[in-house]
C-alpha cells in the first residue's frame, strides 16, 4: 500500500492474522460481553501488531548495516506511522479506562520482539521464534479479558495457554508440511536442532496426553477439549500421509476453518 512516495509495511504471513484475532474473539464470545469499548482496543492491537513486520525490518537493517535502502526507509515510515496511531488508542486505554495492565504486555511484547531478533530463522532454534510469536499474538486473549473485567484473571490466563497450545500445533502444522515440500525437492536443511517432523509428531502427542488428563480432571470442561480434535485429527493425518503439499492456499483456509471451530467450542460453558 503506497501513501505518496513511500510504502506501507504490511506482514505477508497470513496465517499470523488468525493468531492474533481468533484469540480476541474466544476472549469476546466466552466472556458474552459486547461493548463498545472493544473497538478501542481492536484498533490497538490491529496497530501494535503491524508494527511488528517494519520493526523487523529495521532491526534487522541495523544488524546487518544495510540501512537507508527504499525498504527499510518504508520500514521507518510505516514504523512511525502504526505507532503514532497504536500510541493514540494506547492513551485513551490507559489515561481514560485505566487498563494499566496493557502496559506489561506491551513492556514483555517488545523483549520477545529483542529475543527473536536474535534467533537466526533457519539457526538451531528457529522454531524457538514460532514459540515466541505464538505467545504474543496469542496474548490478545487475556488482554481481552481483562479489558471487559477490569482485571487479570485465572480464567484470562487460562484462556491463554489454550489458545497458545492450539496455535503452537498450527505452527508445528505448517512448518512440517515447508520441511516435506523441501525434502521432495531434495533440499534437506541440517542447521535445525530438531526435525520439523518430529517437533510435529512429539508436539502432538504430548497435546494428546495433556487434554486427556484435562478432560480426566475436568469432565464438564469437554467442550474444550473438543474444540482441538479436528485439529489434532488433521495433524495426525497429515504426519502419517505421503503426500506433499505444493499449494499451501488449501491449507490456510482449512486452518483458518479448525481456529474458528476451536473458538466456538471454547467460548461454550
């Protein structure tokens, strides 16, 4: 998107959308809450995530000493300009509901924001990185919980970690499925710790194991575990199936199509 000369930065991971929004949404649909004071924090948190790709590309020009190039002087612009707006809505949360809270999301945002820029994206620990974004965008849901109950509460938090397993399996997903594609084009990557194969296959068992121990000390809470089987179903599946993905448009929809299920059947009490 161009605003004169320059050019908007706009993330081109898609599926990142999903896990900063369907979060919010489970926050919006469990609690039963509408109000208007939601569209204040919608645009905060629209505003704070796109900062995230310019802030990348700046920090990311200054390691490497590449500064001054038309991308990163966008990078820069677009920099400014989400964050000016992000500080408005930022403002009005703080000095006028009085959401203090918003303040350390923000404060631990920006530290795994230093962490991942330190994390080499194809290093030994580059699923660390998909971790840590999946831990702050998915932090939408306790925010949202605490906007509409004036506190953080055990329920945000857990809240949290579920959406977080959930879209931690949608990253172990995706990265498995790039690893198949590369290896059936004969590229084989030997800088990761761990195969994305097996993070996958691990990742999910134990999510297997951790929701039947949930559902044995919980059974009234089994809308929940629901809401990851056709999820885990579909890992599964694809771990045991042959086939290589080439076209990733399907998979992103049929994501997208397990996130919103997922926060249905969560949002049931």
């Amino acid at each position: 998107m161009k605003t004169g000369k320059m050019e908007l930065v706009i993330t081109n991971e898609h599926g990142s959308w999903a896990v900063v929004f369907v979060p919010m949404l489970t926050a919006i649909l469990s609690e039963k809450k509408y109000t208007l004071e939601l569209f204040p924090l919608f645009f905060l948190i629209f505003f704070s995530f796109m900062l995230y790709k310019p802030a990348e590309i700046i920090a990311k020009g200054w390691t490497a000493g590449s500064g001054g190039s038309g991308k990163s002087n966008n990078a820069v612009f677009s920099f400014f300009l989400y964050g000016i707006i992000a500080s408005g809505f930022l403002a009005y949360e703080i000095f006028f509901l009085h959401n203090y809270f918003l303040l350390v999301f923000g404060g631990m945002a920006a530290v795994i924001f230093l962490v991942e820029v330190f994390v080499k994206p194809s290093g030994k620990f580059s699923f660390l990185r998909e971790v840590l974004g999946v831990l702050i965008l998915t932090s939408t849901a306790p925010i949202t919980v605490a906007a509409l109950e004036g506190t953080i509460t055990d329920f945000a938090l857990s809240l949290w970690i579920l959406n977080f397993l959930f879209f931690t399996s949608g990253a172990c997903f995706v990265n498995f499925l790039i690893e198949k594609l590369a290896l059936a084009k004969g590229k084989k990557s030997e800088s990761a710790l761990f195969s994305a194969k097996n993070i996958h296959f691990v990742y999910h068992f134990a999510l297997s194991l951790f929701l039947i121990l949930f559902i044995a000390f919980f059974p009234e809470q089994y809308f929940k575990v629901l809401a990851f089987v056709p999820m885990i179903v579909h890992a599964y599946v694809i771990y045991f199936s042959g086939d290589v993905v080439t076209n990733f448009k399907p998979v992103g929809l049929k994501l997208l199509a397990h996130s919103l299920v997922f926060a249905v059947l969560l949002s049931i009490n």
